[in-house]
C-alpha cells in the first residue's frame, strides 16, 4: 500500500497543463525517440572501460534534442 503524500496530491489536483508539459506532450509524439536511439546506438560509448560510466542513451538524445 502506498501513501499517498501532500505533493502528489496537490499534482493530481492541478487542473491546467503548463507550457512545459505542452511542449514535452509534443515532442513525445513528432520525434521518432526509438528510431533514431537504434542508428545512434552502435556508435555510443559503451560501459564497462575505465573512467565514469557514460549516461543513458535515450537521456542524452532527448536533452540534446532539447537544446
């Protein structure tokens, strides 16, 4: 059972969608996400060498999409 938190319901409260959310709703659909992480995947650094681990794939592409 999970309780439920005064933030969470003042979220689900929340009635208008904000700028942010619009915009990200949007990009959700126009961009092909999966599609383009498939051709960029092979040429992504891979973990396991030395130094900090590289981040997620799919986090990358979306916030230099983003940008």
């Amino acid at each position: 059972m999970k309780q439920t938190t005064f933030a969470s319901q003042a979220f689900n409260a929340k009635k208008r969608q904000t700028r942010r959310e619009k915009f990200l709703a949007e990009m959700e659909q126009v961009v092909p996400w999966t599609e383009l992480v498939g051709v960029i995947a092979p040429y992504y650094p891979k973990a396991g060498r030395r130094g900090r681990p590289p981040m997620p794939l799919e986090s990358m592409l979306r916030i230099y999409v983003m940008q």
